[in-house]
C-alpha cells in the first residue's frame, strides 16, 4: 500500500502552484461526491458523496482515478454506475473521476493530473486506441500502475499498461456474423444478394476497429453479402439517425443495417420510419446491434431490432478484484475479456430482461 492522501492534497498543491483550478480538498480531505458533480454530465450530478458516514479514515482508502470517456451513449451510463457504485469509500477506494466529454486531449490531461496528484490507481477508457505512449509512460515513470477498461490502447510497449479488461469486440461481430448467415439460411434467403450498411462507432476506438473487423471476416466468406457503405455515427443516437437517414436516401435497397451499438441503431430505427419503411424480424430491413442495453430490449420485443450482441458494461467490481488482486502482490492476467453473450427475437425476451442490470 501507497501513501494515501497525503500525497492527494500534495499533489493538489502543486497543481494549484502551477495555475491549474482544482476544488475539493478543503481542510485536508477530497470530496468525493463535489469532485464527481464538477466531471460534468447527468450521470455525475446524481452521484452521492462516497466518503461520508463510512468511519474510515482516509489514509485506508485507495485512491482511484478514473478517466471515463463521456456519456455518448446507455452503455457508458451504466458503465460509469457501475463504477460508481463499486470503487466506494465502503469498499475500501477513494475515486477521483473525470468526464473525457469524448475528447482525448481531455482524457490526456485528466491522466497528467491523476500522476501530479499522486493517486494510487489510474483506471482509464481509452476512446481511440493510439496516442497513449507518452502519457502512459509518465505514469509508468511515477510508479501508478495503469488499468486500460473498455477499449485497448495500441503502444509502443505493452508494458505501460498493467491489463486491459472489457469486451472482445472482434468475437463479439463474427458473433453477429455468424446469426446473419443463420438467420438469412432459416428464411431460405442464403443465396440472395444480401445489401448490408454498417452504423460505425467512433473511428480509431477499439469497439469501433474491433467490430469493423469482425463483421468484415465473415463477410469475404459470403460473396453474395454486399457492404454498401460503412459510416461513421459516433456510438451516438443523433448521428446514427443523421447516418441512417443519408443510407436511405443514397441506397434504394438495403436488407441489413449493421449498428455497432444500440443507441446508433434507435436513430437508425426513427430514420427507417420517418422514411416509411420497417425493420425487424416482421418488416423490410434486419437490424442488428452491439451492446443489449435494457432500451435494446425493449425494441427487440416491439419488433424493430432482430439481434442485440451483447458487450457486457458491468466493469467495477471487476476493476475491483485486479485492484485488490495487485494489492495483495498477486499478478493479474494482462487481457481479462468480460463474458457475452447474445440475444434475438426468437427467445423469452421479458424473461430475460428481468434479470438484467442495464
Ligand atoms: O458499445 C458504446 C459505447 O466501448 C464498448 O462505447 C464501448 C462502446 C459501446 O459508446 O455504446
């Protein structure tokens, strides 16, 4: 175990040297709760203060910083909650966290004041995978060890990081592949020519390169699939709704709409309407996306999407175990993917839906 807050409020001090605002740590204590309301974003401002009434003294608490990304989407919510109600002051942690409001440069600097700060752990979401090997090794040099959740970094040296946990995105595309092919073959259509349009996430981020790809492998195997267009939406509703609506104008004929998340592909269902078309297992185009956010669900069982891939956001309690896990000297492994599974039109959906947590 690392000095605690000792080395929190010095580092604040040499922050506040150097020009920069930082509030929160009057009296000698960080409020977790004031920090978390500054991140920015509906999510934040509804985050409790974690550090009162636990009876824990500081110098007990690990500190976390946490760079989450943004909240593009219902998968990063339920991300970032998980998270928060996880890396708890009950639990043992002391989280620091910033809203990367989807830009790097932001994401970078959180990370220069998460090693100025002194804090024990940096748990980041990368949103592109390249641009890291500085910053990265700054921690690195200052002895943080760095957690990648979500998305990969691509760096020079593997060794800047300590491992990555999330979703194996490329498994989770052929996944999706692979039900098209069945799917298409259960209605007789396999020899059909099949024109398909890809929702891309953001570019440069690994659920964006992964899920390109893994769709793409399966794809060579079909010469009768045929990719009319990939198109970046953002992983956002508005841009996926703004991408669909150019997809319909463009092509008169499109059987399948690939949406590399949910929100993407609820825009891409409103444009499919607006138009006077249908989607679904009953209508004109198959919609098929990644995430199986509760709302997901809940098209899936009014009929507009046929296949949700499932990309599992529950990441704190794992985050959790490596942190102790490293705590304890034991090493982790250095890829840890979260279990997913799928879901389709074709099971008990309302059943299924119960259960879940997002
Ligand atoms: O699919 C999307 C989010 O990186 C897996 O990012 C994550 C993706 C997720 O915006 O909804």
């Amino acid at each position: 175990m690392k000095g605690k807050y000792s080395r929190i409020c010095a580092g604040v001090l040499l922050l506040t040297a150097a020009g920069l605002s930082l509030t929160g740590c009057g009296g000698g204590q960080w409020e977790t709760g004031e920090r978390l309301q500054q991140a920015g974003g509906e999510q934040e401002a509804q985050m409790p203060p974690e550090t009162d009434g636990t009876g824990k003294d500081g110098d007990d608490l690990i500190v976390v910083g946490l760079s989450q990304l943004g909240s593009e989407s219902d998968w990063r919510i339920a991300n970032t909650e998980s998270y928060r109600s996880t890396l708890t002051a009950e639990n043992g942690y002391y989280l620091l966290f910033e809203n990367g409001q989807q830009k790097q440069e932001n994401q970078i600097k959180a990370l220069r004041n998460f090693i100025l700060q002194g804090v024990d752990y940096i748990v980041v979401a990368p949103i592109v995978e390249t641009g890291w090997d500085s910053v990265l090794q700054d921690a690195r040099d200052a002895g943080i060890p760095v957690i990648l959740a979500d998305r990969m970094v691509s760096v020079e040296d593997d060794d800047l990081y300590t491992c990555y946990v999330g979703g194996n995105f490329v498994k989770e595309s052929e996944d999706a592949g692979r039900w098209l092919a069945d799917y298409l073959r259960q209605q007789g259509r396999e020899e059909e020519e099949i024109n398909i349009v890809t929702l891309q996430g953001t570019l440069g981020a690994s659920a964006e390169l992964g899920r390109t790809e893994g769709f793409g492998n399966v794809l060579k195997e079909h010469p009768n699939w045929h990719m009319l267009e990939i198109k970046s939406g953002d992983f956002t509703q508005a841009k996926g709704q703004e991408v669909m609506e150019y997809f319909l104008e463009t092509y008169e004929d499109i059987d399948v709409v690939i949406s590399q998340n949910d929100n993407m592909a609820f825009g891409a269902i409103d444009a499919i309407r607006a138009a006077g078309k249908t989607c679904g297992p009953d209508g004109e185009i198959i919609i098929i996306s990644f995430d199986a956010v509760s709302a997901a669900f809940d098209c899936m069982l009014q009929g507009t999407i046929n296949a949700d891939f499932e990309c599992n956001p529950l990441h704190g309690p794992l985050v959790d175990q490596i942190i102790k896990d490293l705590e304890a000297g034991k090493s982790v492994d250095k890829i840890q993917y979260v279990e997913e599974t799928y879901f389709d039109t074709a099971m008990d959906l309302e059943k299924i839906k119960e259960g879940r947590m997002y």
